[in-house]
C-alpha cells in the first residue's frame, strides 16, 4: 500500500461538524442555487435570461392544457416587469392548489394520462417561479369556484377561503421576479413575442394574446419558416404532418443550415436527439430519391427547417429543457430514429414522387452546392490541413478550458470568445479573462470585406480560415465551441468598420450562427470618472454628465479612445459576468442580400455616413 505524505496527514482540516450539515427549505434551495433549475439570472437583456424562463414555465402549463383539449385562449400581459398569464383550461384543483404550486415533488405531470405528452414532468417550474419572485398569486377557477393563494420569495403569504365565482374556468399567475436576484431587470418584447410565436406556430387553434396583440397559426411550421427565413425560398415549403409529428423545409441562396426543433412544444435550442435524426433521415431519403452519390453536406446547403415531434416522458439534458436526451417515443413505443425514419421514409417519398417539379429545383440547388464545394475542396485542401494544425497552437487564439460542446456538468452558457483587433485590445482581454470559460482570437487590422464573395474566400483567408476552424463551424452548428461570439472594437469608426466587417462574415456565411443568438457586440466604457472616494464608469454621453453630477466638483475624467488603453485590473470589470452586450439579432424584414449590399457594397458614401451617424463621435464629447 503506497504511503500517504507527511503532509497531508498533518494538515488541519475545515471544521465538518453537526453545524456543517444544513437542512434547506424548498424555496430555500431554489433562491440558493436557481441555476440547477432556471439556467442563468441576467437581466433581460439576452434570451435566455432567467426572467424569460420563468414567463416560460408558467406558459408551458398553460400549453399543456392547450395539448389536453382544454382553453384555446392564452392571455399574457407584462408591464414594468409585472407578470400576468391566464388561461382557460381545466384550472387547478382548488385543495391542491397552494401545494402544486410550493410543495416540490407535488403535481399532476407524474401522472401521464393526465398530461399526456407534457412539456413539463417534474412539477419543477411553478415553484421555481413562485421561489424567486417577490411576489406570486395564483388563483384557480374551476367548476364556479375560485380560490387565491399570495406568496413572497415562495412564502404563503395569504391563502382566501373556497368563494363562488362566474368567471370561466383556468388559471391565473401573476408573478414579480425578485429585483435582488434579477438585478434591474426588464422583459424585452422582441424575445417574449418571439417565444409567443412559437408556441403559435406549434399548436394550431390556439391564440395568445400579449399586451393586446394576438398570435396565432394556421399553418403551423409552414408559418414559422416564413417567419425565420431573411432569404427567399427556392420551392414552396415542403410541409408533412402525421400522428405527433410535423416537418416542414426548403431550400435558399444562402450558406449554412438552419434548423429548428421542438419536442412537446419546448423549443430545443440545443438540439439533440430527434433533431440530429431529422436531418440525418431527410439528407439519406433526399439521396435515395435521387440515386446520386451526393454528399449530405451538400443536400443540406442552404436548408431552412423544422421538426416538431410529440414524446411521452421526455428526458431533457437540463431543467431549462434545451436539447432532448430521449431515444424512444415513449416506454412501449418505437425509438425516436425509427419514428421519424418511417414517417418520412413514407411520407417525403410521396411527396418528392407527386412533385417533381420542387423535386428539380431541389435537385439543381444540390448539384449547385456539390460543384462549389468540390471547387473548394481543390483550392482550399491545404487551407484545412493548415487551419487543424494550426488551431491545435493557433498563434491567434487564447483557448478557454471548457468548451460549448463539453458535457462536464459545467454551465457552458457562458462559454465565448472575445473577436478583438490589435494586440493590445487582445492582451488586455486575456490578462482580464476567466481561462474557464472566456477565449480570445485576435485579429491583425482591417478583416476583408467577404461581400459577394463565395465561400472560397474563407479558406484562402489566413484570418477567417484559422477563425472558422477556432469556432469548428465548418460543418456547422453542432459542435461549436464557444455559446457566444463576441465582437470587441473599439468605440470608433474605424472599430465600427470593423464590426461590420466581421458581421457581413458571419451574414454572408454562416448566418445561423447569428439568427440562433450566439454573435454579440461588446459594449465598452468610453470614459472614467473619479474622485478619491468613487469611480465611475461610462458608456454615454448621459453616464458621463451624471457622473460629474453625482461625484461632485472636478472630478477626474478619463476618454478611453480605444480597448488598449484599459489596464487588465480594470478590464476584468467589463468582460464580467455582468458585461455589457448588445445581441445581433435577425428579423424577417431584414433581408440579408439587401441589408449587406446597403452596408458592404458599392455605396460606400452612405456607409460611412452610417458610421458617423450611429456613433458617439470622439470631437462631440470632448
């Protein structure tokens, strides 16, 4: 037996006595560690901020009874922060009511006859929005009968006796996410309609209606491709429905692959198993139908789609319900790969034999992409071999340890990797960073604009070869290695021309990197303000003028004129968990052909007066 240290033997431990063993309540557990059961806090300022998830969890019961037959009719209303959901389903049971909603382990989804393909399993949700918000109602209406229960931070507060009431029956929630925890948060419209949306798109008949505004589908995923798509397809959408399933798809110009998936109405962000089998089923039966040798790679160019497929007990790889886990549609069912398989096994084979006409148009966009990668392939061979040897020591990259694909239980949402330009902008973010979770690739002046150019160029372009390679989105999303990509310049026009640069890359070739949330703008101070006592950090014009307000006559004031000129000590502020970001974001209306040949084409006059115009320009603040 191998002898144990000196050392080791003779060091005094942390004391681990009866007081270490601590018994937490329920409420207690979530506000201790709410990210085991909503991800991140945040402020409401990116998508997948808690706030967004706890307005989720309460929709996804309203869904749920929505999928059970019961309240076409969602009503949602936010206003300074303040929640309101009511639905017109079956309504809680009135005894049970305080107890589903604050006693974990307590609620309706264990039992599958009564939920049957629910979104939610573990009655985890409502507690989590009840636990972590300052103030919770719910009230229940069921059978002409209504009762109210009142919570703070998941404390009964206040629970009013059994009354009569007219009202249809459902569920009321209304809730206020605790300020100490979400710190100045606010809802963003642009998510909440965007998840609204979805749920639509995903359950025809239903309407939801947001502060006035009503949503609804008739066409289910055919809606929510037109919806998604900035390109214009090259043959109507390909739309088939069947028992818990529907797939819809086409093709465009663009590059890359987009798809978006859904189990039991949960949007999958992350993917996982019914998506990788979808892509993989549609790629082999398109081959088939064909009888060409062609590349999947190829067949899958430029394919916008969705899946949406309905599962008995989900297993997901988080609470927050990301990427599905499952392999079987349910305990007596078939597994996930042959329902999907036979599905469109039967039914795109059909279609493709009845419409040969869309069968041509895909045929010709296949052979278009095939000969362009096979031209790639001739030029840019070496490029490859250069961009893997050189990302394993990449001159231009800081590696972080974990990565967006790792699966150490770590939380990989917060991986990314800073886009910087210059070395002194690079070694400030590196001495700054956390090497867990936060890399940095350094670029070397001005990027090439890629406008108009095909994907040749991103293999010929030492920086843009050895990027893609850094990010490993050469055969796309699924194995990127970094949740955000971040775009860090300066506050200048020259830093603009920059972003915009970078922008046009992501736009002209991998545009779903973009419309999937994961590209950033990194917003940096442009001034400090000091006194002895106080130091202030300013992002406008109007932080700098309430800074001298607030700190008194003649402070000390600093313009940073470039990233450079933050020491690392002071950096480590920015580029925290509470960093400054502006996410680039991607809507129908805004055609990417049209919004790159305006920013990046020929009109180069209205470009920089762009530029100009969107900037706090250094001569106006001084």
């Amino acid at each position: 037996m191998e002898q144990l240290d000196d050392n080791l033997l003779q060091e005094q431990p942390v004391a681990y006595d009866d007081d270490s063993i601590k018994t937490l309540n329920w409420n207690e557990h979530i506000r201790l560690r709410p990210g085991m059961y909503i991800g991140r806090l945040g402020d409401g300022s990116q998508a997948e901020d808690g706030v967004y998830v706890l307005l989720k969890e309460v929709i996804d019961n309203s869904i749920d009874e929505f999928m059970m037959g019961c309240g076409k009719v969602i009503k949602v209303d936010i206003k300074e922060g303040y929640v309101s959901v009511r639905d017109y389903g079956r309504g809680i049971p009135l005894s049970k009511l305080v107890a589903a909603s604050s006693k974990m382990n307590t609620g309706a989804k264990y039992d599958s006859k009564t939920f049957h393909k629910s979104v939610g399993l573990n009655g985890v949700g409502i507690k989590a929005v009840n636990a972590l918000s300052s103030y919770f109602r719910i009230q229940s209406f069921r059978e002409n009968q209504t009762l109210v229960a009142e919570f703070e931070k998941g404390v009964l507060l206040k629970e009013s006796p059994i009354e009569a009431s007219t009202e249809a029956s459902g569920t009321l929630v209304e809730f206020l996410p605790d300020n100490s925890l979400f710190v100045n948060y606010s809802y963003d419209e642009t998510f909440v309609e965007s998840m609204l949306k979805n749920y639509a798109y995903l359950n025809t008949g239903l309407t939801i209606i947001f502060n006035g505004k009503k949503f609804n589908s008739k066409n289910g995923l055919e809606d929510l491709l037109n919806d998604k798509m900035t390109a214009a397809p090259l043959y109507p959408i390909i739309h088939l429905k069947g028992d818990d399933i529907e797939v819809a798809f086409t093709h465009t110009n663009q590059y890359g692959e987009e798809c978006y998936s859904f189990v039991n109405g949960q949007h999958t962000t992350m993917g996982g198993t019914h998506q990788t089998v979808f892509r993989e089923a549609v790629s082999r039966i398109i081959k088939e139908f064909f009888a060409k040798n062609h590349d999947y790679a190829d067949i899958r160019m430029g394919m916008v789609s969705a899946v949406s497929i309905k599962v008995e007990e989900p297993i997901f790889e988080s609470q927050t319900k990301t990427k599905l886990g499952s392999k079987d549609v349910s305990k007596d069912g078939p597994t996930i790969n042959k329902f999907i398989n036979d599905f469109l096994k039967k039914d795109l084979d059909n279609f493709m034999y009845k419409n040969t006409d869309i069968a041509d148009i895909m045929l010709k966009k296949i052979n278009a992409s095939e000969k362009e990668r096979k031209e790639i392939d001739v030029v840019t061979k070496k490029s490859r071999e250069v961009a893997k040897k050189a990302n394993l020591n990449n001159r231009k990259l800081r590696d972080c340890r974990f990565h967006f694909t790792d699966s150490r239980g770590k939380n990989l949402e917060d991986t990314c990797i800073f886009i910087t330009e210059g070395d002194s902008a690079s070694g400030s973010i590196t001495k700054s960073r956390d090497v867990n979770y936060q890399a940095v690739f350094s670029l070397r002046g001005k990027p090439l604009n890629t406008f108009g150019k095909t994907k040749k160029v991103v293999y010929e372009n030492d920086e843009f070869n050895l990027l893609q390679a850094a990010l490993n989105i050469e055969n796309g999303l699924e194995d990127l290695r970094y949740n955000k990509v971040i775009i860090a310049t300066d506050a200048d026009v020259d830093g603009m021309h920059i972003r915009l640069l970078m922008l046009t890359f992501f736009l002209q070739f991998f545009p779903d990197l973009v419309k999937k949330g994961h590209v950033y703008i990194l917003q940096t101070p442009l001034f400090r303000v000091r006194n002895k006592k106080e130091t202030r950090y300013c992002y406008t014009e109007e932080e700098r003028l309430d800074a001298i307000a607030s700190l008194g006559a003649n402070p000390e004031i600093t313009r940073f004129k470039g990233l450079g000129e933050i020491s690392p000590d002071e950096f480590k502020a920015f580029i925290g968990k509470d960093m400054r970001l502006d996410q680039v974001k991607l809507r129908k209306e805004d055609a990417v052909s049209e919004l790159l040949e305006f920013y990046m084409g020929k009109n180069t006059s209205e470009r920089q007066n762009f530029m100009i115009e969107n900037l706090v320009v250094e001569e106006d603040i001084v």
